[in-house]
C-alpha cells in the first residue's frame, strides 16, 4: 500500500528451485536505491494494475531496468475488479516499453494476469488457475540463472542494511560467487578500498519476509549476513588472502 521506501526481499521454494523476490522503492527519489537493487537481479516482474494501467513510478523503474538489459514479464493485477481493463493496460504498457527505447526482444514481453490476494494467476484474463503456478513457471521460463561462480572467493556487494535488536547492523546483498558461513574470516572493502579484516557472525537467506539462519550460503543466493560492525551499503565482503572490490 502507498509508496515502497526500502526495498524488501523473499524468497519461494517451487519445485527444486529457489526464486528470490525483491519488492524495489518506484519513487525516482529512491533512485540510487534502485539502482543498487537491479544490479540483484535477473529479470523483472513488472506489475501494473488491471484498472489504473502504468503509473509514473512504473516508468521510473522500468527505464532503468531496460537500460540494464534486463527482461521483463508483465503482470497485471488486480484483474477481478469490476473495471478492469486488461486490453487497455497491455497496449499502455508495450507503448510504454517502446517510449522508453526497449529492444524488440524486451518489447516482446509475457503476460500473467493475477488476482494476488487470492493466489491465483493465469496466460488469460478470464481463465485464472487456482494457484499462482503460471507465474513461477513463466519465471523459470523467461528469467536466467543468475551468472554466478560457486567455485570462486566469496564476494558479496552490500545493496541493503537491516537492523536487529540482536546481532545489531546486518548486511544484505547477492553472494556473487563462493560461499559464507559463521566464524568465517573475511575481508570488508569500503569506498576507499582500503581491505580492513572482519569475521562473519551469522549468515541467513531468506523466506516469507523472514530470515532464516544457514549454515552455510552459496553464490546466487541473495544473502544476509552479521557480525560486521561498521558495514555500510556499498561495501564488498571479499576474500582476505586475496581482497578485490
């Protein structure tokens, strides 16, 4: 509801794969934040409303995730409302998509139709499945793995920060190759780049907007991680015999 400032992250277990989830701020005042959390991810699901169409958010967003080559998949919303209007909204939206200079490929965009409050999705605005499986699939179909090497040093680039009144400040971020556990001995390269030696308290990934504690987490995963006072966004948690940013 309203406006989102912070982004917020999930992730769901369908199948054998794990689909991470990163609801982004739209707000162009939340640019530099939106930036960061592309650079996460792989895809993006573009949801519009089955009534109102693109808002102006819509288009904030959008632009930067086209100009980063990413691909779309579009949902529309909300598609139970009397007023719906699904036709008028997709139509909206390829012209938006070709306004904002978007390559044929991304302008060929798949579209799920949802009634998210009640979990279900469908490919037609009037055939609904009773789950939200046609959206996972369109997912796993139309979204890359994410470009990871699970055999290199650990790096991870800090995108968020949460706060628990536990562990204190915790960094949030996409393990981009390698692993990390608790205890695990690191190295922190802050905007100087200057290495500064750190230990890793706990590690979680996470699921239904909650963290779960692992024991160890690997490159692809979008990752939280403890124990690193001092953190900041921006900051890289590397390796410490061989530190890079």
């Amino acid at each position: 509801r309203g406006i989102t400032i912070t982004a917020k992250n999930t992730a769901v277990v369908y199948g054998d794969t794990t689909i991470n989830l990163v609801d982004t701020p739209g707000h162009a005042d939340f640019g530099s934040e939106v930036e960061r959390i592309l650079n996460m991810v792989d895809g993006v699901l573009l949801l519009v409303d089955a009534v109102e169409g693109p808002m102006p958010q819509t288009r904030f967003v959008l632009r930067h995730a086209l100009q980063q080559g990413l691909m779309a998949i579009l949902v529309v919303n909300k598609i139970d409302r009397p007023a719906a209007r699904p036709d008028w909204v997709t139509s909206e939206t390829l012209d938006l998509f070709l306004e904002l200079g978007a390559s044929d490929e991304q302008a060929d965009f798949p579209i799920v139709y949802t009634q998210a409050l009640a979990g279900r999705a469908g490919f037609e605005h009037t055939d609904l499945a009773d789950d939200l499986s046609p959206l996972f699939d369109t997912i796993l179909e139309k979204v890359p793995p994410p470009d990871v090497d699970p055999d290199g040093p650990p790096q991870l680039l800090v995108t968020t920060l949460q706060y628990s009144s536990y562990v204190g400040k915790i960094a949030v971020g996409r393990l981009g190759s390698g692993r990390l556990k608790p205890g695990q001995a690191v190295a922190v390269i802050d905007g100087s780049d200057e290495p500064c030696d750190a230990r890793i308290g706990e590690v979680y990934t996470f699921q239904n907007l909650e963290r779960v504690s692992q024991d160890v987490v690997y490159a692809g995963s979008i990752v939280a991680v403890s124990g690193i006072e001092g953190i900041g966004i921006g900051d890289t948690i590397t390796d410490p015999e061989n530190p890079r940013p």
